[in-house]
C-alpha cells in the first residue's frame, strides 16, 4: 500500500527527490494544481499547445531531465501523436504521460473528448511502455516504477477510490486475484471494479470465475495469457476502448503469434463511440455494468440460456479479503 493518497502528494515528493523530474501540463492542473509554488521553474504550464508541450518535454530530457507531462487523454495522443511517436518513441527518451479521463472517466464527454483508442496508439509505437491503473491505490503502486525507469511511458490516470487491496506492481506482470476453469476475466482501469462484482455473480450462478488486473498492457503478461489459454477457460477481454488495438487485438496477437487457439468473448465499444451522460448512465447504457457484464459472459459460456442477476450493492470493503 502506497504512502501517499494523492497523485499530487507522490509526484511532489518524487520531485523533491529527484532534481531530474520537470512537471509540466497543457493547462490541465486538476491533479497538480498544488505544485507551482513548490517546484518554482520545474514547472512548466504551455498552455493548450499538447504538441509544443511534448516538443519542449523531448528538448528537457535531451538534457538530463525526466518530464512528467499531462493533458487530457484525447489531446494527448491524438493531437500530439506525432511528435510522441518522433520526439520520444524514436529517441527513447523518458517522458512520462500522464492521461487524464481517459476511457469511460470521461463520462460526460462527446467523441471529440473521448480518447477510446489510445491504448491501440501508444503500444504502436515501438519503446513506449503502457500502463492503466484499476483505481487510485493502484496507480499510486504504480507509479514510482514508472517514473523510476528510463523508457518512455503512457499511464491511464485513474483517481477512483479502491475496493480492493492491490497486491505490489510489477510491470508486465498481471494481478492475478483468482483463478478459475470455467471463465477468466481480463480487464484494466476502470472496469476493474465492474469486474470484480461480476465476478461474485458468477460465482453465485455456479462458475469458477478467474480475474486478473491488467494494469501493465505494454510489457503485458504473455505467460499468464498463455497459460489461461491452455487451461480451457472462456477468457474474457473487458476494456473502454475501442475493440480494435486494445487488449482483445493484444491478445489475439500473442495467441496468433504462438500458434494458439483459445475461447475469446470481447466485451468492448465495436466502431462506436459511447454516448455521453453521468458514469452511472454511460456504464449502464452502453452494456458496462456488473449485471450486464456477468449476462452477457454467462450467456456467452452457457449459448442460448437468458440469465438475469440480483443487483448487488458494493462497498470500500466489500473485496478486502
């Protein structure tokens, strides 16, 4: 468990160890608003300019520095795609991105706000490490191995409240909370919590669910998948994120790539952006809730039977066990 409760509160001390850390943000402050005054000219706000933002990041760690830079996720890797891909991914330089409301956290957002594809775009480019976070003590596990290393990274900010205790982070390895032969739910970020509900509503219906955390996609865990893929488990890729490049494509592409076939279910947005509305509404509209997550896997490892769930209420302390 970390230390620290804040994204801030880690970032402020990781910096005033590390006289290398440049903290810098395209006008997006809302988790560093604090650290101006503290960090005095190691913090650098450029304005709505992701790609100046990104250029001037390269120029600092050509010079030794480590910059952690933020924006929202969308403009992120969308509007600055080309200079992460050139400025960073082919120089191999440390800048870590910090996306903010990525996936479904930008619940109120329309497509031009919605950044469902950046998993497919940062694992594209050849170098960058690729991380999502399953709530904010995960993130807060996360993080000091992230900005410790010297490769570029792209991190899924998420400051939701944990419902269960995550176990120590190791990068490319999955957190793997249960095991089980009939069905296996891989999943990353925010559904993370879905999952786990689902899950106990599996295991009422009868299944022997298995769920791993997904939280390292790029190094990602190719033994644990290929293992799941063995043991005959229905695996189910869960994600908000387009179904093309994120972890269903991943997976496809080790099972591919070791000449392997296995049971897949994908539950992600297939050539469609989500409409927009509260988190409560987008998840239960678009399919993402626990109870429509646990039909639709049960329907899928049970074809042609129509189940219907008892809603169950979560808690902070619900997973702790």
């Amino acid at each position: 468990m970390s230390i620290f409760n804040t994204y801030e509160e880690l970032l402020k001390e990781t910096a005033l160890n590390d006289e290398r850390i440049v903290v810098m943000t395209a006008e997006n402050r809302a988790l560093i608003r604090n650290l101006p005054p503290i960090l005095g000219n190691r913090f650098i706000d450029t304005g709505i300019t992701e790609q100046c933002m990104i250029g001037a990041a390269a120029g600092l760690a050509l010079r030794g520095r480590k910059p952690v830079v933020h924006a929202l996720a969308a403009f992120l890797t969308m509007r600055a795609f080309e200079f992460i891909r050139t400025d960073v991914g082919i120089s191999g330089l440390p800048i870590k991105l910090t996306s903010f409301v990525p996936g479904f956290l930008s619940d109120g957002n329309g497509p031009t706000h919605q950044a469902i594809e950046d998993i497919s775009l940062m694992r594209g480019i050849p170098g960058m490490q690729v991380y999502a976070p399953a709530d904010n003590e995960d993130m807060l596990l996360m993080l000091p191995e992230i900005w410790n290393n010297e490769s570029p990274a792209y991190v899924r900010a998420n400051t939701r409240t944990a419902v269960y205790k995550h176990a120590p982070f190791e990068p490319g390895k999955a957190e793997v909370i249960s095991q089980g032969k009939d069905v296996t739910i891989l999943v990353y970020g925010m559904l993370f919590e879905q999952a786990l509900t689902a899950k106990q509503l599996l295991e009422k219906a009868g299944l022997q669910v298995g769920l791993a955390n997904m939280r390292s996609l790029v190094p990602i865990d190719e033994a644990y998948i290929l293992e799941t893929a063995k043991s005959g488990s229905l695996m189910i890729t869960l994600e908000d994120h387009f179904l093309t490049g994120g972890l269903y494509s991943i997976v496809a592409e080790i099972l591919l790539k070791n000449q392997l076939t296995a049971r897949v279910f994908p539950l992600a947005l297939e050539n469609r952006w989500f409409k927009p509305g509260l988190l409560s509404e987008v998840l239960e509209y678009e399919g993402f809730t626990a109870n429509k997550i646990a039909e639709k896997i049960l329907a899928a490892y049970k074809p042609g039977e129509f189940n219907t769930f008892e809603k169950i209420t979560v808690t902070e302390n619900t997973f702790d066990e």
